[in-house]
C-alpha cells in the first residue's frame, strides 16, 4: 500500500489500535494453532480435573499427573510420543490395549495413562473449549 494513500483519516488513533488489538488477536491464534500442531504432551489443570470428574468420579489431580509422567515414561521407549490430542476417544480405545501391552504397563499405570489420553483425545466430549 502506498503510504499517500493513507492520508484520509483511513488510521486515526482509535482505528490504529484496533489493528493492533487485532493483529495481536491474530498472531496470539495463528502461534495456538502452530502450537497445538507441534503435537503436546498437555498437563492437566483444574479445570481438567473438574470435568472429568464429571466422568470418573474418583479422578484426582494426582492420577492425572501421574498419567502424564507414566506416559511419558513408559510410552516412549519404541517411537516419539503421540500427542494425546492427535487421536479420538475411539481410536485411543483400539490403539491403546496393544501398546500397553507392549510397553508392559502395570495395572495402575495402565488406568492412569489411558484417563490422561482420554482427557485430551481430540473429542473429548468433556471438553469445555
Ligand atoms: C515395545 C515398543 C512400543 C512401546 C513401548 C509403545 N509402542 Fe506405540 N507403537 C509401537 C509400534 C511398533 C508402532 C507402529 C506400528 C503399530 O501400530 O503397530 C506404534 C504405534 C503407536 C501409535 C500410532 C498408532 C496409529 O495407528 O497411528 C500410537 C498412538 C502409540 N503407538 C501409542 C503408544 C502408547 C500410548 C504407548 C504406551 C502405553 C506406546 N505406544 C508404547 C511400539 C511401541
């Protein structure tokens, strides 16, 4: 654009900090997009908790943390993680019985690190989003 141009009041103050409200909007949506992309290991925060216990009762922060460590701990021997977010409830639900089994999981880890995926599966229906 021509810098002449915009000689008709086309950016007076206020309309100059909308664009940069907007520009900052922008830029704050496309890095979360780049960001959930890159493929996260999420921590669960309160507001985690407090959905799923709207599903599981008993859940606690603590199994949830524990989930996240167990996953990255013992899931990520044979390839990289996979963000729990990359795959539906569905598919967590085929993919998961065969890698726990080959990552030799204990019952306990077994049931945290599924509710941890489960929180953040693509669709997780428990979602306040
Ligand atoms: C002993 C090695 C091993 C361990 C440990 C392991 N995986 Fe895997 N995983 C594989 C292999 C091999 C594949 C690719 C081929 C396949 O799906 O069988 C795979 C693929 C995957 C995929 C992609 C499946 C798809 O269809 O896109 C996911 C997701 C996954 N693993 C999750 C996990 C989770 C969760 C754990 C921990 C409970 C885990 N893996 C532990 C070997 C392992």
């Amino acid at each position: 654009m021509n810098i002449k141009n915009m000689k008709h009041g086309c950016c007076s103050h206020s309309t100059y900090k909308k664009k940069i409200l907007l520009a900052v909007l922008v830029a704050g949506a496309v890095s979360s997009i780049i960001f959930s992309c890159a493929g996260t290991i999420p921590s669960p925060t309160e507001i985690d908790i407090r959905r799923m216990k709207l599903r599981w009762p008993d859940t606690r922060k603590q199994d949830l943390d524990d989930g996240r460590i167990f996953y990255i701990n013992r899931c990520s021997g044979c390839h990289s993680l996979h963000s729990p977010e990359h795959y539906t409830e569905q598919q967590w639900k085929k993919i998961f019985p065969g890698m726990a089994v080959r990552a030799h999981l204990l019952e306990n880890e077994s049931k945290s690190i599924f509710r941890y995926l489960l929180t953040f599966a693509k669709d997780s229906s428990y979602t306040m989003k």
